[in-house]
C-alpha cells in the first residue's frame, strides 16, 4: 500500500533560521509511515539535507518506506525499524514540580544557537517554548503543556507534534554551546497521545558520543506517570553559521 501527499514547511516550523526542524521534519515522514508500518516495527527517519521552507515538499510512503523530497533532491528518508530499536528509550522520570525547577537551568535561555527553534527557542513566540534543563547525572527534565492549536482531528495531540517534543530535549544533553548540533536520525514510538493543555514532562538522556555524532534518549510522561511516547536520535555537530 502506499500515500502520497504534497506538503510544506512554514518558517513557524524552523529549527535553524533557514531550515525546518528537524523534530517537526522527521515527524511529517515518522507519523505518515506509521500508519502503514506492519507490526512490531516503529519509524526511523534520517535526514539527508537542512529541511526547506516555504516551498513544494513530496511525501511518498510506500509499505515500510518513505521518502520526502524537494524537486529532486532527497531531504528526509524513513524506513520502519524492530520495535525494540527503541529498548535504551525508556528514561527514570522525575516528578513535574522537579522538572519545573530543572527548567532554571536551561542554557538555551542564555546562550541558544538556534533562538527561534519551533522547540525549544526561547525567541519563538509560536513554538513549543521546551526548556529542558540539566539535572546533572546526564539527563535533562521539562515540562510541556500542549497548546490547544496542536491537536487533531480527535482531539488529541498531533503526532507531527509529539515527534517534535521528543527532539530538543534530547538535543540538551549535549553541550549546545561547546558543540552545537543538529538531528540527524530520529526513531520514535507513540504509544498514546495526549490531550490538550496536558501536565506532561519530558525526559532526556546522554547514551553515547562517537565522533562528530552523539546518541541521546527522550521519554514522554502525561501527568500520572504513564510513558506515552520515547525515541532515540543522532546528532551531528555543526558549524551554526552554515545554518542560520
């Protein structure tokens, strides 16, 4: 079986100045493919390029594979993957009044390479404002109430949406501004989706670092401690000024 749609990023959906981000970019590929992915399988998306804005993307899922493309240039790819890929995904949750005071230590607030990232830049008025801060031990916590205008057609949150939470977070473990980085490789499971206005928290974890790329964990908590997303990315470090 396969779909095929024409999309577009808008700039509200920016990671770097001049790109989609990447959480948002690969939940457009993850989401679509999941709803053919057979079971037992979960999607992992890689990114191939920076994701444009504002222009004619093509979205072609076909069984167990999808691709995104601009004109013929291959931006994002997303292939369904074992469901125990996402094994090292699960991270210990603190509690929300925990993750709330671990917000205070969030860098981006004073030093962000990407301030107007739809996740977690504190200059984007229109985005998920996300402040995962450090809490020492190689995690980050935060909270995340989702806004009314991300929710579907059922009332629940979009999974475009959830994709996009469960990036930054990770992203935070890293030393953003020692080493900036972008998302490389995102796979992510949505086990339940919430509901608008949610108390939920957001988990990230440090797993590995091997050369210019980093692995990271993130987990998804609604409000009585129940898991209702996880991922595992790659990150690439970058040079920001090729990207903003």
């Amino acid at each position: 079986m396969s779909a095929r749609e024409v999309l577009r990023i808008e700039r509200r959906f920016r990671g770097p100045e001049q790109s989609g981000n990447g959480g948002y970019t690969a939940g457009l590929v993850g989401a679509a493919l999941a709803k053919l992915a057979p079971d037992g399988t979960v999607p992992r998306v890689t990114l191939r390029l920076p994701p444009p804005m504002d222009v004619d993307l093509d979205l072609l899922v076909d069984g167990d594979h999808a691709n995104l493309s601009a004109a013929d240039a291959l931006v994002a790819e997303g292939v369904t993957v074992a469901a125990d890929s996402l094994a090292d995904a699960t991270i210990d949750a603190v509690s929300p009044a925990e993750a709330r005071a671990a917000e205070a230590s969030y860098r981006g607030l004073v030093d962000h390479p990407f301030p107007n990232c739809f996740g977690c830049g504190p200059m984007n008025a229109e985005g998920l404002r996300l402040r995962p801060g450090a809490l020492g031990d190689g995690r980050t916590a935060c909270t995340w109430h989702p806004a009314a205008d991300l929710v579907g057609a059922d009332g629940r949150i979009d999974p475009v949406y959830i994709w996009t939470a469960l990036d930054c977070p990770g992203g935070w473990t890293l030393d953003q501004e020692g080493r900036p980085s972008v998302l490389g490789q995102m796979t992510a499971c949505i086990d339940a989706r919430p509901p608008a206005g949610e108390s939920c928290v957001i988990m990230g974890r440090l797993l590995a670092e091997d050369g210019r790329k980093t692995h990271t964990a993130t987990t998804l908590y609604d409000a009585d401690g129940r898991v209702l997303a996880r991922a595992v990315h790659t990150w690439i470090s970058v040079d920001p000024a090729l990207f903003n």
